[in-house]
C-alpha cells in the first residue's frame, strides 16, 4: 500500500490532494519555491491527528514538512515532492486563560493577533508581535523564534513560553516546560524547541507567559536625519541614555521614500531617514521627553505626539515597509542583528555592499533591538547570483560586527549554507548530532536549518 493509500485509509478526508493545496505549499513568503509538488496536505484538527501522521511518516520513511499559516520569511515550512505537509492551521483554540497566574493554554493553529484581541477580554496580553501577527500562527511565532516592533522592551517568543507539547517524529508526545514563573527541573527542551524550525518535532499545544495591560497611555515620536548613519547612531545613543522605549524602528532613504510614494506622502529629501518611537505606561510622557531631547541633540528633526490616533497613522509609516517593498520589484527579504552600537558600521557595510555588487538594499530595522532587515531588491522569479553573493558578505560583515545571521526570521533553506561560519565547526556539529536525537531518521523538515543533517 503507497503511502498516501495509508494516509487516507486512517486519516480519511483530512487528508488534501488538490492542486491548489499542494502548490500553495510549495512557497512561503521568503519568494522561494521547492522543485515540486508534495505528496499530500493533512490539515490535523487533533493532537492525534498529527501521531498518526508521523506513525504513518515513519514507518515508510517519508519526509514530513510542518506547516502554520505560511507566512515564513526564510523557506522553512516550503515542501517538495514525496513529502507530507503536515498542517496544524485548524487546530487552534485556546484551552485555558489563567489571568491569576499570567498564562494561557493554546494551540498552535490560533492567529497572534487573534490570540490577543480574546486576551484583551481577560486583560491580559501575549507580548511577541511579529509584522505578520495579523495572519501567522503561534505555532510559527514560536518554530521559528518570531520577534516584532515590541521586542526591545517586552522580549521575543523566546521569553513568552512557558511550555510546548511536542510530538516527536515516531509519534511520542512529550510535554515540556512547566506552568510556573520558575522551572530548571532538568535540560531546558522547551528553550531548545523554540526556534527548532520543525527539526525536532511538532509543536502541538503552548504554555504562554501573558502579560497585565499597560496602563496609561503613548507617545509616539518620529525623528528624521540627513543620514541613515545619523539615525543609527541617534538611535543607539537613545539605547545608551538608559530609555526603554516600547518601539524604535529605523527606515533609511530607500525605504522610507518607498512608503511615502505607497501611501501617497510627500516626496523626503534625498538621504533622509527615520526613526519611529513609541513610549508607553504611566510615564510615557516623561519617557519621551527624556527621548525627544537625546534625540535634537543627534540633530534629529523630530514629532512628538500623545494622541493615539496620530500614533497609529505615523506607526502604520513603518507597517507599510513590505507592501512598498512590493512595489519596486521582487524581493529578498533578509535579517540580520549586531549590537545596539554596531548599528552605524553595520549600515556604513550595507552602503558598501551596495557600491561593490550593483544592488540596490532598501533596509529597515528594529533600532531598539539592533535587527536589521535589508531587502535585496531585483528583478525576475529566481534570486541571482550576485544577490546571494552580496547578501554573502552582508551576512558576514554583520558576524564580524559581532552579530548573528538572524535575530528571528530563522535559517530554513535560505541561510543554511552560511551557518556553519557563525556556530564554528564544533557547534555545528553539536547541533546536528542534537537533531538526530529527536528525528534518528531524519524525516522532518529534511534540508531545512542544516542543509546537509
């Protein structure tokens, strides 16, 4: 019996064959696409749902790609042919909200942005807010270790997670983690999970670490310079005056002219980039003010407002980057971080990298946090070489920043090829032998994070 005769004997119409579904599957939103179509789509309602798969996956040694909502930025959920795309999209309620203790059950199918809007009734939120929180899953938010505007004051997912269910590729479930504010019972699988890009297993339920409401209210303050470096170094010294602001993001010219012809703004004068801050709690005034004088002192030419209607139209400046993105050509969105005081050489190497290939690297970042998203902008369906040559050595110059490949996108099949020259041979090594542990077949998300594992 073929394998998809046995997924369809005990999984029965779960299990999705159409055209549609399986070329849907091919791609995420990185631009990539595998070589083919995959075998079938199972779109698991239930925890056993997702062991029978993997029962049936291992048993014929058959590769198994996990997916959320696709929205994935590095190729980590794309499949290819013979694989079984295992789908936990439609599991996704919420099982248990504890306000008293600051923690909710989910599982891993529910929308970020969903997740918080019934939070709210319970006044009470989940911290990581990817751009995509309108449409990607916890599920993903926590493979692939998402982060957001909010994380340089309130953490990425990493933070966030109190516990995962797993389920491992033999089908074993493990519950790791715990529901209390301390736990060192042992290694920490939880924290090794997150991030694990379905290398280790698959996410079946979360533990999730909530948060009470800020009280009071925002300020939010945009500041523009002649300069991108000029920004990026405004936006370290806020960094080093001691504020925490909620949300600092950067747009240099590209970017921010890119917004301003999408949104229809006036056109910026050539060179000028922006600083987007937002300040929250009952001190946000007195924060920002603290801000705003760090920031003119930078030379920075700056708004402030506490209306939160105002706020909301200059934040949704910098929530508008990939649809303006779209507009001037196919795209290679990447991620890099370096420390908060490196942002200034890291942006004086993306200016050189473009001198030397050619290209032309729109970028934005997390200033607060010191992740950089350069966008490699060119034309066609196929990334050319010398795009993944200058994003090479753009990845390289923010290692020697001392930084990292990827502050929360992930590897996927994007960056395997260069990770390696961060972790040092032995690590890497390490990590892979860690791999096996979980998956001795090697039947999950094969190809994926280490190319070669």
């Amino acid at each position: 019996m073929s394998v998809l005769e046995l997924l369809r004997q005990d999984l029965g119409d779960i299990v999705d064959t159409t055209a549609e579904s399986l070329e849907e599957a091919r791609a995420d939103r990185s631009g990539h696409r595998s070589p083919g179509r995959p075998l079938a789509v199972v779109r698991a309602r239930t925890v056993d749902d997702v062991q029978r798969t993997l029962r049936i996956a291992s048993a014929t040694a058959t590769s198994v790609v996990v997916r959320g909502a696709g929205t994935g930025l590095a190729g980590a959920a794309n499949a290819g042919p013979g694989q079984i795309v295992l789908s936990t999209a439609e599991m996704d309620r919420i099982i248990e909200v504890r306000p008293d203790d600051l923690l909710a059950v989910v599982e891993p199918g529910i929308l970020n942005a969903t997740l918080n809007a019934r939070l709210a009734e319970h006044d009470v939120w989940w911290a990581p807010d990817p751009a995509s929180r309108e449409i990607s899953t916890v599920g993903g938010n926590i493979a692939t270790g998402a982060g957001g505007l909010l994380c340089a004051k309130y953490g990425v997912v990493r933070d966030a997670v109190l516990g995962v269910d797993l389920v491992l590729a033999d089908g074993r479930l493990l519950r790791l983690g715990h529901r209390t504010v301390k736990g060192v019972t042992g290694l920490d699988l939880t924290s090794l999970v997150i991030g694990s890009e379905g290398r280790l297993g698959v996410i079946v339920g979360a533990t999730l670490k909530l948060r009470r409401l800020v009280e009071g209210g925002t300020c939010t303050i945009t500041a523009t310079f002649d300069s991108v470096r000029d920004a990026a170094a405004a936006s370290a010294a806020v960094t080093a005056s001691g504020a925490q602001p909620a949300i600092m993001e950067l747009m240099d010219a590209r970017m921010l002219a890119a917004v301003h012809d999408l949104l229809g703004l006036p056109v910026s004068d050539a060179g000028t980039s922006q600083l987007t801050i937002q300040t929250d709690g009952p001190g946000a005034r007195e924060e920002a003010a603290r801000i705003v004088a760090v920031l003119r002192a930078a030379g920075g030419a700056v708004v402030e407002t506490d209306d939160p209607v105002e706020g909301e139209r200059l934040l949704a400046i910098r929530r508008s980057t990939h649809p303006a993105l779209a507009a001037l050509g196919t795209t290679l969105i990447e991620d890099v971080a370096v420390p908060r005081s490196a942002m200034p050489a890291m942006f004086d190497e993306i200016a050189r990298i473009e001198q030397e290939y050619g290209v032309v690297i729109p970028t934005v970042a997390h200033a607060g946090d010191g992740n950089l998203h350069p966008n490699f902008i060119f034309d066609g369906d196929e990334v050319p070489d010398h795009i993944w040559e200058a994003a090479g050595e753009l990845f390289r110059a923010a290692i020697r920043l001392g930084g990292t490949l990827t502050g929360e996108h992930g590897i996927g099949m994007l960056k395997s090829r260069w990770l390696a020259e961060e972790l040092g041979e032995d690590q890497w090594r390490i990590q892979r032998d860690i791999v096996r542990v979980f998956d001795p077949q090697g039947i999950l998300n094969p190809g994926k994070v280490f190319s070669d594992a």
